[in-house]
C-alpha cells in the first residue's frame, strides 16, 4: 500500500530525531534543520534545482554540500539520503514533522490567537499564559491573526485545542438558545 507524503516524511523524521536523542544533539540539529527550512522557503527552487536531472550530479552534489555545509553530521546524511531515495521534494516536510516532534516532546505549543482587532504582546503573554494553564504546556508560542468577522473576544487554537471566546459565537449560542 503506497504511502502518504507527509507519513514518509514522519518517518524520515522520527529517525533523525532518535538519532539525534542518541547522540545528544538536539538541539543543534533543530537548529541545523530550521536554518535549512529558511533557505528553501527563500529560494523556492532550490529543491527543483538540486533534483533536475538537466543540471550535473556535481553541480547538484555540490548545491547539497552547500546546503549542508555548517551541518551536523546526522542533517548532512538526512540530506544525502533524500537525494540517493530521489524525495528531497519532501525536506520541507520532514523539517516541519521534526519541529512538530521537537515541540511535542518539550510541552512547546504553537496557538493562534484569533482577534478582530490585532494585539499587544503584553496582551498575546497573557492568552499564552491561560492557554498555558488550561492545556499544560510548557512553553506557548503565539501568533495572533486579526479577523473583525469574529466581531469581538478571542479564539484559541492548537493543533489538539480549540478555546472558542469569540462574540460571534455567543451570538449564535444565545440565538440557537432563543430559536429553541
């Protein structure tokens, strides 16, 4: 049964994340892969480019290298290896699953905080905080995104949680309430 991208790129990163628990290098390796995360979202066809059989195997081995070139060992053979298994279409998505296994393993969440008018960030503190409190996690990291058809309050959103305090949803309970 063929697979899914984004459950290929799981497994990619799964791997280099145990490697990287294995070797005590974590950290670095996020680091590692975030820096390339920036470049390809810089240079959109970086990936095209390094994967076009109309450019030579040097010039594309040496892109890589260049890509490559402050990295940890363990990102370096990640790298290679998409290269060798012809998916480096999918880097992007292994870095994200990466992150996202990072985050989860460090209580680190990333909400949006939706707003119909935008926020102060003493404001977006403290929704993390009380996102924080009611969800357990470790650490909060918040974006707020102004939509004025929510018309007043706030939504909270996670990956696995949603805090509804929108007046527009209000609205339509009390209404829903008053229709019977």
């Amino acid at each position: 049964m063929a697979k899914n991208i984004k459950d290929i790129a799981n497994q990619y990163a799964k791997a280099i994340f145990e490697l990287a628990g294995e070797q005590d290098n974590v950290d670095e390796v996020l680091t590692d892969l975030r820096t390339i995360k920036t470049v390809l979202d810089e240079n959109q066809n970086f990936i095209t480019i390094a994967s076009s059989a109309d450019v030579a195997i040097a010039s594309r081995d040496d892109l890589l290298k260049t890509l490559t070139c402050n990295s940890t060992d363990s990102v370096k053979n990640l790298v290679k290896l998409l290269q060798v298994n012809n998916r480096l279409n999918i880097l992007s998505i292994v870095v994200d699953e990466f992150v996202s296994q990072y985050n989860e393993v460090n209580g680190i969440v990333d909400v949006q905080a939706t707003t119909a008018v935008a926020l102060d960030d003493g404001r977006l503190d403290k929704l993390a905080s009380v996102f924080a409190s009611k969800t357990g996690a470790k650490q909060v990291n918040i974006e707020n995104v102004v939509d004025e058809s929510i018309l007043g309050g706030v939504i909270l959103q996670s990956q696995s949680t949603l805090i509804d305090g929108s007046l527009q949803t209000k609205i339509a309970k009390m209404k829903a309430q008053l229709l019977g």
